[in-house]
C-alpha cells in the first residue's frame, strides 16, 4: 500500500519532517514566514491524506469541498476559528488543535502585555532609543498600579485561569465572566463570578481570553468600551476580532479608556501604518502569545503525532471533531 501523503503548510525543523517521514510521504512549503499561497494549497489539499496547518491558513468550506482523500488537519495551535469544522466533520475528517501545552507560555506573555501597558514600558524604551531622557522627572513616564488593581478575565478557560493565577501573585483582585461559572476556580483562586456589564464597569484591567466564535465576534465593542473605566487596561491576546478595533481606536483616542495591549488584530499581519500604531497607549505585539522556544517544539510534536494518529485510524489525541 503507497504511504500517506501529508502536506505541512510553513516549513518546520527537519525533526518534525522526519518524525512524519518516518511512515508518510511529505511535502512542505519552502518559507517558515511567508503563508503557502492559497494556489498550493488547493491543490495540496486535493491529494493529501493529512494537512500539518497553522492559524494563518484559511481553511474554510471551499477549500475543505476540493479535498478529496483528506482523513485529517492538524493545527499548530490551540485555537481553530480558521478552519470550517462542521464542513471537516460532515467530510468525515478529524480536526486535531494543541491545548494545554501552551497555555503556561501564552498565560507569560499576557500577563507581559498587561505589565508593559500599565508601565509604558514601550514608550520607555523608545525614549531611551530615540535619545529623549533628559533627566529624572516627578511624573515622568508615570503608568497605573497593577498589584492590587481589580483584573476582569473574559473567558476563564485554560489560558484566562492561568492569568489569574498570576494575577494572584500580584494581590489582584480576580473577576471573571464565561457563559457558565467556575465554582472551583472561585474557591481556588478566590475569584469572583460577574456579568459582563459589572465586569467591564469595575474592571481595571480587562483581559480578553476567549475563542473566536460568531457569539463572540466584536465581544468588545464601542458600547462595551463606554462601559469600562477612563483609566482601565485592555488586553487582547485571543483573537483580533474579539475586538472591534475601529471602536478601540476612537475610545483609546477620545481617552475612554487608559491603554491597550494587543498581541491580535483582526487581519493579520498588520503593517506599521495601522492607525492603533499612532496612538502612544498602544503596546501592539505580532501574534507572539505561544511563541517560546519549547512551547513552539512541543506544538509541533503534538501537531505531527496527531497527523500520524489519524493516518493510523486512531481517534486523534485532541480532538475538535
Ligand atoms: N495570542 C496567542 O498567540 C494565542 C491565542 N490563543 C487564543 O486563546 C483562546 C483561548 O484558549 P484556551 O484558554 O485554551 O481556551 P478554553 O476553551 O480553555 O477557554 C475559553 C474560555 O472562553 C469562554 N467563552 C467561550 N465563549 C464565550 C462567550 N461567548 N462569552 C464568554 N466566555 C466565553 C469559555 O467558557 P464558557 O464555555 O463557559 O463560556 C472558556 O472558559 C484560543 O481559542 C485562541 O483563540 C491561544 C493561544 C495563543
Ligand atoms: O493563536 C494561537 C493559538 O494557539 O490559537
């Protein structure tokens, strides 16, 4: 019987090609920074038995109807929003995402984020760079307290509970708000279940953890940035959309709210002319939440190891459908 076929959508180490290779046929696109072009795709997907995939593919229903022989996607990533999983599930194809393994990693970097706004610290370095400290001043560069502020986490899942965790080394106040209350993580991490509108109007820092779903397309709105504090922290590490940015731009503008951290923006990537890079309350990151050394490795071990599941017939280790 011929091997498999996997097709892996950005380069990877040559370990996690040959991880693959071991029972499979593969292919990869050349370029670790530049997506595989929609042409290459289509037509990859049409032979391939198993797609290796990322958050910058677009996988969605026609790209899914041209597939002929496709068993399984694996994505390098937790989140999925990219791919039509109902077309995936009625096509009988197992879609494999990577939980946990980044949630520590991705949990660092916003708690960085939420740090680097409330202290300005991009600002800082920019003055440093640019040659602009003149001297030690009373109320220079000053930013907002974070220990003891009150943090609202929208999306208690695994990431937005490892926020708090963090968050409760710094004495914070924990509020949270999901469609269903986490009475264990209340007892645990001594946070507080609230509805939105309570949320948003208490909350110091607002951090953004959820999916991106149709429900929660523009979660965060002009209305919902009325609501919040003059002097509070968005932070956005879950996906663009969650956000609608143009009513960021004019609430951040109008001084509605404090700062923003933003790791995700609704189309990716965005180029230095993007109007939330004008205003010196935003700290802007390049979709970096996951991005540390071991983190990426495991990921894609993780992603290689439920292709090789999924060609083996198994139900795939974490699966989306
Ligand atoms: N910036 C980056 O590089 C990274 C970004 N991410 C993003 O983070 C997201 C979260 O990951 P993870 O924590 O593992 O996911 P989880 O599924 O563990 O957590 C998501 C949480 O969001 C809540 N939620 C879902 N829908 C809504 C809604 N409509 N309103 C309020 N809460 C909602 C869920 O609770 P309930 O169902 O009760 O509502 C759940 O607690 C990913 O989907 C991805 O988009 C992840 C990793 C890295
Ligand atoms: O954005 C990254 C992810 O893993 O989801």
């Amino acid at each position: 019987m011929d091997e498999p076929y996997v097709f892996i959508t950005r380069r990877m180490p040559e370990d996690i090609k040959a991880r693959l290779e071991a029972s499979c046929r593969v292919s990869m696109w050349e370029y670790e920074d530049i997506p595989v072009s929609k042409g290459r795709l289509e037509e990859e997907i049409k032979h391939a038995d198993a797609l290796f995939c990322n958050v910058s593919d677009n996988i969605d229903n026609e790209m899914l109807n041209k597939a002929e022989h496709l068993k399984v996607i694996a994505t390098m990533a937790v989140g999925y929003n990219n791919i039509d999983i109902q077309t995936a599930a009625d096509k009988g194809i197992q879609v494999a995402h990577t939980p946990d393994v980044l949630t520590e990693t991705t949990a660092d970097l916003t708690f960085a984020l939420l740090m680097a706004s409330a202290r300005r610290i991009a600002e800082g370095i920019d003055v440093i760079r640019n040659n602009e400290w003149g001297a030690w001043a009373p109320f220079f560069l000053t930013g907002r307290d974070i220990h003891h502020a009150r943090i609202g986490i929208i999306g208690m899942g695994r990431i937005g509970e490892a926020v708090a965790r963090r968050a409760s080394g710094f004495n914070m106040d924990i509020v949270y708000h999901n469609r269903s209350p986490k009475p264990d993580v209340e007892e645990s991490l001594g946070a507080s279940y609230a509805g939105m509108d309570e949320l948003l109007t208490t909350s110091d820092f607002v951090c953004v953890q959820t999916p991106y779903t149709k429900e929660t397309h523009h979660l965060i709105d002009g209305n919902a940035l009325q609501k919040m504090k003059k002097n509070a922290v968005l932070i956005n590490t879950s996906r663009g959309a969650v956000v609608d940015e143009t009513a960021l731009y004019e609430a951040l503008q109008a001084g509605e709210i404090r700062a923003a951290g933003l790791d995700v923006f609704e189309k990716e990537p965005i180029g230095a002319d993007h109007p939330l890079l004008t205003l010196p309350n935003v700290t802007a990151l390049p979709h970096i939440g996951s991005a540390s050394e071991d983190t990426r490795q495991k990921m894609a071990e993780m992603t290689a190891d439920h292709i090789l599941e999924g060609l083996r017939g198994d139900t795939v280790s974490n699966k989306v459908v």
